[in-house]
C-alpha cells in the first residue's frame, strides 16, 4: 500500500521544507514511496510534503509510469531560470476534486541532485515548466490555490472547509 497523500489542511502542506543534509538509505526509501504515491494516484508529479515529509524532494513523470525514462527525481532543488508565462489548467493530489487555470513559467530550470547524489539540471517547457513551478511551490509550503486570485481562491477553499466540516475531506 502507498502511503497516502496528505490534503489541504495538512500543517507540512503550509511550512517551508528542510534541506536534505545527506542521502541515506532512509532517503532513497522515502522517494520511492513518493514515486509509489505519485503512481497510486495517477499523478505526474509529487513533492515530500505531500506524504508528510518535510524535506526538499519532489518527483515528476509527465508519462505517469508509462515511460520509465521519464522519472525525474530532485533533491535539494534550487532555480535556475524561469520565463515567459503560460496559463492553463492544473490540479493537485493534495485537493482532490479541484482544479483552475493558473499562471505559471512557459519556461524554466532547476538544479539539484539526483537520487544518487550527482549533480542534475532539469529543465523544460510547457507541462514540464508547470510541473516544477507546481512542485517547487510545495517546497515553500505553497499549493496553487495560492496563485490564484480573488473570488475562485476563495471559492475553493470555502469548498474545502464544508468538505473538511463534513467530515469527507
Ligand atoms: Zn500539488
């Protein structure tokens, strides 16, 4: 069983994540069960916090599990560039059931390690520069709720509230 991905409302959602201080067997263990979480629910991508963990890694597999090649891990992930604009439609496991169209980099890049320490830029655009402006963000303890203006992010998260009073959250 995947361990499950935590929802809005969830404190590590909301705080900054640590740095990884070294890579240790209890590192790789985590991001599996991060990639086994991404997959469980059809994502194509996933960021520590999301299972819990407060630690800067996130995953991303645009093909979710279709295409092995295109497994990107990231740890300790710092920008390298992001520009131009897109605006598109995006959801989050953290909010099942929830989507908008939100602006993020039509471009970007960022650097960190890969699961084995080395040295990785990952870069892209489109799908992939959403992706890691989404998880990125998650790293500050941000989800795209926050992006969004006025009324729909208010809309949205007083929908989140009734599920949460409900008790079906
Ligand atoms: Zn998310």
């Amino acid at each position: 069983m995947a361990r499950p991905v935590v929802r809005l409302g969830a404190p590590v959602l909301r705080v900054p994540a640590r740095d990884v201080e070294a890579i240790t067997p209890e590192t790789t263990a985590l991001i599996d069960e991060m990639i086994a979480a991404m997959y469980a629910e059809r994502g194509i991508g996933l960021a520590a916090p999301q299972i819990g963990v407060s630690l800067r890694i996130f995953v991303i597999d645009l093909s979710s599990g279709r295409d092995a090649s295109a497994l990107k891990v990231c740890i300790n992930p710092e920008w390298v560039e992001r520009e131009g604009m897109q605006l598109e439609e995006e959801g989050c496991l953290s909010l099942p059931g929830f989507s908008a169209t939100v602006a993020r980099p039509a471009r970007a890049a960022v650097r960190g390690l890969d699961r084995h320490g080395a040295p990785q830029t990952i870069e892209g655009t489109g799908l992939m520069a959403r992706a890691l402006q989404h998880e990125m963000d998650h790293l500050d303890g941000m989800v795209f709720v926050d992006r969004l203006r006025g009324i729909s992010r208010t809309m949205i998260l007083r929908k989140i509230k009734k599920l949460e009073r409900d008790g079906t959250w």
